[in-house]
C-alpha cells in the first residue's frame, strides 16, 4: 500500500508560523504535523511513503520516504500538486494531506474498506468545529451520505447544518481500480478545461472527488468518531482543544 502526501503548501493562514517552513512542519508540543502524520505510519508498516513537496521542500526530506515536487506551488491546489506524482499513481494508494493528524484506529478504518474509493468522514464534527468555530459553518463543507454509505455530495459551501453529515477529513485510499477512475477524471477535465467548474489548476481533492459522483463513480464513506487533528490557522495552532485532541491521539499500542 503507496502513501502520498500533499505537502506543497504554504500555509498562509498560519503566518508567521510559516515564514521559514512549509505549513505540514509547523510543530506542536516539539513534534511537527508530518512527523505526527509519519509516526502512524510507520507505526502500520504502510510504505512507500512519497512526499510531494512545492514551498521550503528541501525541509521535508525524511528518512523513509521519498520525495516528489510540485514546482508551480505558489499557482496551484491540491489536484495539481497529486498529479506532479502521476507516476506514482499505479495500485492501492491512499492520499493524505500533510497538514492533519489521525490515529492509528482512523487509518485501520480506511485500511479495511473494500471500496475502490474510500474517503474518511468525521461523524462527530460538529463538536470540533464548534470548538474551532465560533460559527460552525464557517470552513464547512457539505457532504450528503445515501443509506448505504456511498457519499453523494462534498466540498460545497453549506447554507445550514442539515447539509453536513459528515465533514471531510482530507484522508481517503483508492483501489487500483479507484486509481484508474481518478486518472481518467482528472484528464478529462484537462481536456475541457475545467474540473467541477474550477480550472484544474485551482481545483480542491473534493472538486476532483465531486466530479467523478457526478460521472456516477462511486465513492465509499468511511465513519469514524474524533481522533484526527486538522491545522488550518494560527487559532489551530494554539488552541487547547488541538492540543487535547493530539493528547488522545495514540500511536504506539498500549
């Protein structure tokens, strides 16, 4: 099973913490967020581990793992920076952005999804993103699930808690299958022009993952509870209930 990380980005919500690193090295408590990120996975034995890299990428560089990079950055989204790996893209593959932190029990979740394409939804999100948020809505994303799990709709801005069943994590596995799927997407919409009515170029993982539910892929939820850590902007970063949530967090078996 290959990992690759989305680690290009600058993380400008999170100056001045950023001003001399990429936004997945910013550290709490000593540790950084890819080092957290890191530590499960080598923990699970889950390898190759491609990094791809786009601002301050020489700081990446870890033993285990490989790197990749994204040279326009600074221009680009999340897509963008998948596909300066295309190479990569071949078999079982998950793909994690570098700036969260997720148990060991949230990646086994993933692990053991049959689905060809598999996305990890926190169900009990609210709480956190009121604790984030004094608006819960604010940074929210719609995501509509159907009865037997299959995820019907992502990434939209919501107008009212009833469109959120779920918030997307930013952590999802494709089968090789899956992978197909997402290659075939992806260069389809550069044929056009556009992907979910963005530039490609511009366009988020939930964009990408949107257009194929509306080409009538499937795609699996994968629920789990807590136990992940997203770190967006200097509140994040700060905040007691990041630092409790990563408390909560276990790597090593007990």
């Amino acid at each position: 099973m290959k990992v690759i990380i989305l680690a290009a980005g600058e993380g400008t919500r999170l100056r001045p913490y950023t001003l001399d690193r990429p936004k997945c090295l910013v550290e709490i408590d000593g540790q950084s967020l890819l080092d957290r990120q890191l530590e499960v996975l080598f923990v699970e034995h889950i390898e190759p581990i491609i990094l791809i890299g786009g601002y301050r990428s020489e700081m990446l560089q870890r033993p285990g793992t490989e790197m990749r990079s994204n040279p326009r950055y600074a221009e680009t989204n999340m897509v963008w920076t998948l596909f300066c790996a295309e190479a990569e893209l071949e078999g079982d593959v998950i793909v994690s952005y570098g700036d969260i932190v997720y148990s060991r029990e949230v990646l086994n979740a993933l692990l053991k999804s049959a689905a060809d394409i598999a996305v990890t939804i926190d169900m009990d999100w609210e709480t956190y993103w009121r604790a984030r948020n004094e608006d819960p809505l604010q940074d929210a994303e719609t995501l509509k699930l159907s009865p037997d799990g299959r995820i019907l709709e992502i990434g939209r801005k919501p107008k009212s808690l009833d469109e959120i069943e779920g918030q997307y994590m930013g952590l999802m596995k494709f089968s090789a299958k899956g992978v197909k799927i997402l290659r075939k997407v992806f260069h389809e919409a550069k044929i056009s022009g556009t992907l979910c009515g963005k530039p490609v170029e511009k366009a988020y993982m939930t964009d990408l993952l949107q257009e194929m539910i509306d080409l009538d892929y499937r795609i699996d939820a994968v629920p789990v509870y807590g136990q992940w850590v997203e770190v967006d902007t200097v509140s994040d970063l700060t905040s007691p209930v990041t630092h409790s949530r990563l408390c909560d967090i276990k790597v090593t078996s007990s």
